[in-house]
C-alpha cells in the first residue's frame, strides 16, 4: 500500500476512533498526528504518567489521548488533534511541555510509526 493511500486509511480510522461519523467537507485547518513511542523495558506507565501530567494546559489542543498498546509491553500510541499545526508547533515551547519532555527523555527507548493527518470532525471536535 502506498504511503498517501495509507495516511487516508489512517486519517479515516482517527476520526472514526474520535468516535463520530464523519463529514464530507473539507478540512478548516485542522492538524492531526499519531505517534508511537517506545519506553524502555518496565517504564512504559512511567511515561504515560509523565505525558499526561505535563500536556493538561495546551492551548489549540482539542484531543490528546495516550494509549497502551496491547500488542507491545513497552509501547504508547499519542493521537492528537489541533485546531492548526501551528498551535501544535507553539505548544512544544510551552514550559509544562518542556519540562515533561525533559522528564521523559531517559525513558524514551524510541519512536515508532508516525502519521499526520487532516481530521475534518467527529464526536467531541468542532463541526
């Protein structure tokens, strides 16, 4: 499967796990990125802790969510949507983003798969 045909397969399956149906029209600017990240052996609730304490305050942010990866002990998926990619670049000067980032970075074993995507609505986002 090619790369462009896989973002849209990702795409839909975001919005569709945001847990609407969603639209048919166009993008207003949103950002979307799913992300994998790798703990190291044993830290991996550590990590959770440490994202989801230092991202609570982010302005722009309309969905940030941390999963476990049930087929990896070590593994996380982030899905986040923005009102903007802008906002999603302003938040990582943010302090209580830097700070987790800095806190986290001894236990980041490595980075998975990585999708940007364009949501366009769904339950809980902006119609």
């Amino acid at each position: 499967m090619d790369i462009e045909r896989r973002e849209l397969m990702v795409g839909a399956m975001a919005a569709v796990a945001l847990g609407g149906a969603v639209e048919a029209k166009e993008a207003r600017g949103m950002y979307g990125l799913i992300g994998k990240m790798l703990a190291k052996p044993g830290e991996r609730d550590a990590l959770i802790a440490i994202l989801m304490d230092g991202t609570g305050a982010m302005p722009g942010c309309l969905s940030y969510v941390i999963a476990r990866d049930p087929t990896h002990p070590d593994a996380i998926w982030v899905t986040e949507v923005w009102d903007s990619q802008a906002s999603h670049q302003a938040s990582l000067q943010l302090p209580g983003v830097q700070k987790a980032i800095a806190r986290a970075r001894s236990i980041i074993a490595g980075f998975g798969e990585r999708f940007e995507t364009q949501p366009v609505g769904g339950h809980g986002l902006p119609a």
